[in-house]
C-alpha cells in the first residue's frame, strides 16, 4: 500500500543539477548567470541570484537619483 503525504503543497521534481569542480566566478560564466540564478544548473543558484539582485538595486538606485535630479 502506498504512503499518503499529509503535504498541501505537493512537491516539485528536482531540476537537472549538475555540480561544477570549477570556481564560484567560472560556474557562473560558463552555465550562464542568468541561467544559473533562474534554472539552478549548479551548485551556485543562491551566488548568482544575489547578483542579479544587486544590479537590480544598483539600476533603480541609478533610476531613481536621476528622476530626483530632474
């Protein structure tokens, strides 16, 4: 007999992960930042996602201090 999950939110497959031996810079560059922040293709998912966001800051900080000066 199967076990019954008590879980609401049913859980998602894993993504394909594949684990670099490389350096935290060369992983990002060679999956892709993008595709390592959104896709978690390797070990440093949380590295690049933390990257996009600070450009992310760093463009509304830029966005914001010219509409001020205007």
């Amino acid at each position: 007999m199967a076990q019954k999950s008590n879980e609401r939110i049913k859980r998602r497959e894993l993504p394909e992960f594949d684990e670099s031996e490389s350096s935290m810079i060369e992983g990002l560059l060679d999956d892709g930042i993008f595709k390592v922040a959104l896709d978690d293709t390797n070990q440093y998912g949380p590295h690049a996602m933390i990257i996009l966001l600070f450009g992310a800051a760093s463009l509304t900080a830029v966005f914001l201090l010219i509409l001020s000066l205007i």
